[in-house]
C-alpha cells in the first residue's frame, strides 16, 4: 500500500453536501439568468427568426452531446475522476516517470491505477507498468516484484515482456537465486517470451551478477558465467546495447583472467560511436578496464595511456587520478607521481583515497630526498589519523555504541557523520566499506518500508474513520449534479424557443390576432418568473415539478394551434416543435441516467471499502513481516557494522605505523647522509694530505747531495764542530 489514498479519496463525509451545493449554485445561476431573459427588452428580437432558431439549434445540440458524453461516463471507476481528469493526471504523472521523480509517478499511478478511473484499457495497463517500474527505480523491491508479477500473468499486457526482464533483474540484484531460476525456466527457457536484445543482455547481466553471489554455489559460478557469456554475444553490432554487451563480456574475461580477450572485448567498446551519456559512462569504463589490465601485466606506461584518454569532466575522474599515480610510481617516477598526488588531494580534498593519498604523498617526498616536505606530510597524517584510529576503535570494540552511531548515520542515508567529529573523507571511506554499505543500505531500505508502513496506516484509519458513514462517492454526486444543471438547461431552451416563436408570431400575425400572442406572452413570462422561484436548494426543482412542466406543455400546445392562423411558408414550425421534442426526449434521458448513477454510486462504495478493507489487511501483515526481517537484518547489520569500523580502525593504525617508520626513516636517512658527508670530508682531508706528502716527497727527492748543495750546507752548518 502506498502513501496515495487521500488523493484517491478524497473527503467522504462532506462530498454531498459539497456537490449539492455545487449543482445548487449551477440552478442559481441559472435561475437569474431565466429572470434577466425575462426583463430583456425588445432588442433581443433584432435578429431575423432564420438566423435565431439556427443558434438555438446549436445549442440543442450542444446539449445533446453534453448529456451523450455523461451517460457514456456513468460507469464503475468514475468514483473519483472523470475521463478527461484521468487521463490528464495519468499525462502529468507519465511526465514525472520521465524526469525521474519516481516518488511522485508512483503514488500518482498508484492512485490510477488502484481506482480504475481511466476507462481505457491502453492507459490503464500503461499505468500499471509505471507504476510497477517507478518503485522499481525507487528499488522497493518488494512492492514492484508483486506488480511486476501481476503485468507477467496477462500475457496479453502490452509490457508482458518488459515485466519479465523486469523480474529477471530484480531477482538477480536483490540476490533471489532460487526465484531466478525459476523465472528463467518458466518464461524463457519454456519460451513463453521470446528475447528482444533488452532481455537477452538482462539475461545474461543477471547470470553475471548470480555468478558474483556469495550465496551461489561454488558449482554452480562457472556456468552461471557460461549462460552470461552465451546471452551477451548474442546481443548484435546493431543493438543500442551492443556496448554494454560487450564490456560485461569483457569482465567477465577477467573475472576468469583471460586478460587478452578482456581487453580485445574492451577495446570493442571504444569503436562504438558515443551518443548518450550511458554510452559516455561504458566508455570510460572500458577506458579505466583497459588501464588496469596494462598494469597488471606490469605495461605500466600503456597503462597510464589509456588512463590519459579519460576526459577531466569523467565521472571516473577520481579512479582515473588515482590509478595513474600508480603506473608513475611503478615505473619510479617519482615527480610525475608526486605531482599527481598533489592533483588529486586538490581535486578531491573529501575522497574515500584521500587518506591513502596523503601517506603516499610522504612515502614520495622521501624518494625525492625532499625531508622536511616529508616530516612535514607524516606528522600531519599521525595528527589527523590518531583521533580517527581511537574514534573507529571505540566503535568495533562498543556493539551499542557501534549501533547507535550506526543507526544515526543511517538517518542522513550515510552522508553525515552522526557527531560531526570525523572529517568527511572518512566519512567517504565509510560509506565505501562493503560491510558498512550492505549494512547501510539493508537499514535504510527497511527504514523506508517502515515509514511506507506507518504512513500508510495512518492514512488507513482517517479513511476508514470518513468511510464509516459515507453513503456518497465524490464523483458520482457530481454526476447527479452536472445531471441537474442539463436538465435546467434543456427547460430553459424549451423556453427561449417559445420566446423565438413568439416573436415570429408577431411578426406573421394581422392586428387581430395579436391579442392572442401578447396573452401567450403574458403567460410565458409568468411562467419564466414561477420558474425562477423555485429556491435552488428546493427538494423537487423546477425542471421535475410535474405543475411547471405540465403548464409548460400546455403553453407549447397554445403556440403550435396560434401558429396554424398564420402562413409558414418557411417550415419554422415544424423546427420549433422538433426541438422541443428533441429537449423533451433529452430530458427523458437524463432523469434515466440519473436513476443509473445510485445503484452504480453504491456498488462504488461497496468496492472502495472492500478495497480499503483490503489494503489495511495488507499493511498489518507486511508490518508483521518487517518486524521478522527488521530483527534478523539488525542481528546481522550488527556484526558488519564492527567488522567494518574494525576494518577502519585498522587502516589508520596501519597508516599511523607507516607514518612513524616514515619518519625513522627520513631521520635515518638525513643520519647516514650526515655521516657519509663526515666520511667524504675525513676521506677528503686525508687524501689532500696524502697529495701534500707525495709532493713533499718528489721535491726532496730532485734536491742535490754533494757539498755546497744547499742541503749538504745546512748539514754543515747545523751538524759540524765549532
């Protein structure tokens, strides 16, 4: 049950009166509108009869076709909104489906759809499939598997197919194996629906994603990949999809480490021209693809090529920086590394690889021998990281402190820390934890259910409470209304037709005769004045009290036996007494579709009630089968919430341990420069000793010995007697 029923039903309890006084107000108008007519003066008989009865006429028949088009609406489903209402709320909703407001579509064609107000059968099952499709999109799985199940058993429901495909892939995303194969078996494999290249490529996407399921069986992945692969390439170069097809052909070659048919698939995707932004999308994933096959076969530098083709305005953009710092840092360019590194921490400030980022910025400066820049890149990373590996810490190791941040951060769908203590790019590296996110999104899909659930309940009991003494259906009073103000119409122009005639008399009749028409007029105008007093809110209005209708005949009789005195040479006569026979005849007709309105008004009733009936039941067994889902999905949120703050907890310990090593290291480092530069200036002093020595030694060496050489002198001088 949706949040819609008060716009389906709306306001029981004061629906009578509202339409009585709408029909009231129609009579009103009306009423003085016959008393102006009354007071007209003669220059309403300006024009000539021909031109006159030609308007009447035409309004007639205006008339005619009003109390045609409402008969033909008098029919179950009309309790709400009318043919044209219908199908232009179905108009606005199918505009809501297009843009992607999905949460509006889906009441919108709930509502529909649930009252059966649009009479053709085309709308109808066109707004099944919206709205099937629309909660789809909303991934509330649970109520679009049963419409989309419902649109599967007409197979001849003009979306048959598509609900098939439809069901196929939502048992294969929401992990249902067991209701897979059987869907598969029943409808294709049995060949109840013949593939269109759509069904085929969710076919075999649904076998691939079966295939990644940890609860498929470990036999069973391998021809699971098999069936996936044999419905991909079925998929032909002509398709829209053919794209698509062949990526997930290509990940699958991975996924069995056949790199160089992945790639060839891959590279397949980039001769397909670009024409939409999903093909944008495959394409730079076919581009990220090709990238890290490159690096994992160590073709480092191909790698960062392909990774260079990714545009800047990429949604891949953060992969795309990520990844390529990699391939620098492989092939050891150290500064092409480092500038991207200082690239992404610019670009993505907040990002789920930030905090990597700014270790491996510090582990780079040091490959540059750039020490303070590197000091200066770990002490911030031990500073920002120490509050984090404590804060994470406390969670994994607290279960209710785990469960209450948990649960507070489900609140904001994952996007805001609950304590606003944790900068937003651990925030980031939360929200991508696998743990946290299959926590997370179990929580707030069943926190969704739950607000559906408690919405939809209160709604039930205020209809259930305007129910209890409704007799009445919006619109079916406003039928008997709009029955009313035609039937005021067709007396009225049964008057403005006497008054033509009138007219003509006068001008067809001798002198004489004259007194019998301005008697006529005497009692047409008297008429016209009982007429409009009849009180708007009369029990027996004017156009059904058997005095007036009886005088009005009679009045019509006067006229016609006026009329034989005179010569008519145009036939005007026979034209009055046809449209008065035609009002009279339409009159007939409306007091017969009024009597139809009440038994269909009250089996309306019955059905709406039996529906709301239906609906609360509804509401009270899926609150019971939250309940049951609720508690073991808690139990299970439960241990991935710690595995994953665990998981947290551990990287920033690990990033700190890195750091401080980082630091030892830059200190060791600058250490054994300093003691090798000592070494180099010891080794340095030593050898331009050395140098000296040598030098000292060839000049002695070239000195003579004899007497008189200078040498053998000072030995004289300072080794001889006195």
């Amino acid at each position: 049950m949706n949040r819609v029923l008060p716009s389906i039903i709306p306001d029981f309890a004061g629906a009578t009166l509202r339409a009585f006084h709408d029909r009231g107000a129609a009579v009103t108008t009306l009423a003085i509108a016959l008393v102006a007519f009354a007071a007209t003066p003669a220059a309403f008989a300006a024009d000539n009869p021909e031109t006159r009865l030609t308007r009447m006429e035409a309004d007639i028949q205006a008339t005619s076709d009003r109390t045609d088009s409402l008969s033909l609406g008098v029919v179950p489903g009309r309790a709400y909104l009318n043919r044209a209402e219908a199908e232009q709320q179905f108009e606005e909703h199918l505009y809501e489906y297009l843009i992607g407001e999905y949460d509006q579509s889906a009441s919108g064609f709930f509502a529909l759809v649930t009252s059966e107000a649009l009479t053709d059968a085309g709308l109808h099952r066109d707004a099944e499939w919206y709205l099937a499709d629309s909660l789809f999109e909303l991934q509330n799985y649970g109520l679009s598997e049963s419409r989309f199940a419902v649109i599967a058993e007409d197979e001849g429901h003009p979306f048959h197919d598509d609900a098939v495909r439809r069901l196929l892939e939502l048992y294969a995303q929401s992990g249902q194996n067991d209701k897979f194969q059987e869907a598969y078996d029943h409808w294709i494999v049995q060949g109840r629906v013949k593939p269109s290249d759509r069904i085929t490529y969710a076919i075999g996407k649904a076998f691939w994603r079966r295939a990644l399921s940890p609860d498929e069986a470990e036999g069973n992945r391998a021809g699971d990949l098999v069936q996936a692969k044999s419905h991909l390439n079925e998929i032909p170069a002509t398709s829209d999809i053919y794209n698509k097809a062949r990526y997930f052909l290509g990940a699958i070659a991975v996924q069995e480490n056949q790199l160089d048919d992945a790639a060839g698939y891959f590279k397949q995707v980039l001769d397909v021209s670009v024409d939409s932004d999903d093909d944008r999308k495959i394409l730079d994933l076919a581009l990220l693809a090709l990238g890290r096959i490159g690096y994992e076969r160590g073709n480092f530098a191909e790698a960062a090529d392909w990774y260079g083709r990714i545009g800047g305005d990429s949604a891949y953009l953060d992969d795309k920086l990520y990844e390529i710092v990699w391939t620098f840092i492989k092939q050891e360019e150290w500064d092409q590394a480092l500038n991207g590194v200082d690239i992404f921490l610019l670009a993505y400030p907040d990002h789920r690889y930030t905090a990597r980022m700014k270790l491996i910025q510090g582990h780079l400066h040091v490959k540059q021998q750039e020490y303070d820049p590197a000091l200066s890149s770990y002490e911030t990373v031990i500073s920002d990281y120490t509050p984090l590996r404590e804060r994470f810490s406390q969670l994994a190791q607290d279960p209710a402190q785990s469960e209450s941040y948990f649960k507070a951060m489900a609140e904001t769908h994952g996007d805001k820390a609950p304590d606003d203590t944790l900068p937003d790019y651990a925030v980031a590296m939360m929200k991508s934890d696998p743990d946290l996110v299959k926590a997370l999104g179990t929580y707030v899909e069943l926190k969704k259910q739950s607000d559906t659930i408690d919405a939809s309940q209160k709604d039930a009991d205020e209809l259930n409470a305007a129910l209890a003494g409704a007799t009445t259906l919006k619109g079916y009073e406003r039928m008997k209304g709009e029955v009313g103000v035609l039937r005021q119409t067709a007396m009225q122009q049964r008057m403005d037709l006497l008054r033509i005639e009138e007219d003509w008399l006068y001008s067809q009749t001798s002198k004489d005769q004259r007194p019998q028409v301005d008697k006529l007029k005497k009692e047409r105008e008297q008429l016209l004045n009982d007429i409009a007093a009849v009180p708007a809110t009369a029990e027996v209005p004017s156009f059904t009290d058997a005095k007036l209708l009886s005088r009005l005949d009679a009045l019509r009789g006067e006229y016609a036996q006026t009329r034989k005195a005179v010569a008519d040479t145009q036939g005007y006569g026979d034209r009055f007494d046809k449209g008065d026979s035609v009002l009279i005849q339409l009159d007939g007709r409306l007091a017969r579709t009024n009597d139809k309105i009440e038994p269909i008004e009250q089996d309306e009733l019955v059905r709406v009630k039996d529906r709301l009936a239906f609906e609360t039941t509804e509401v009270a067994s899926e609150r019971v089968d939250l309940g049951t889902t609720t508690a073991n999905a808690d139990a299970a949120a439960a241990i991935l919430t710690q595995a994953g703050f665990g998981r947290l907890a551990d990287f920033f310990d690990q990033s700190i341990l890195h750091a401080d090593m980082g630091i030892v290291d830059v200190y060791w480092d600058e250490k054994i420069q300093s003691s090798d530069e000592l070494t180099k200036t010891a080794q340095e002093e030593k050898d331009r000793m050395d140098a000296l020595d040598q030098q000292f030694d060839i000049v002695r060496k070239k000195l003579p010995n004899e007497a008189g050489s200078p040498t053998a002198a000072a030995g004289s001088t300072t080794g001889g007697t006195p």
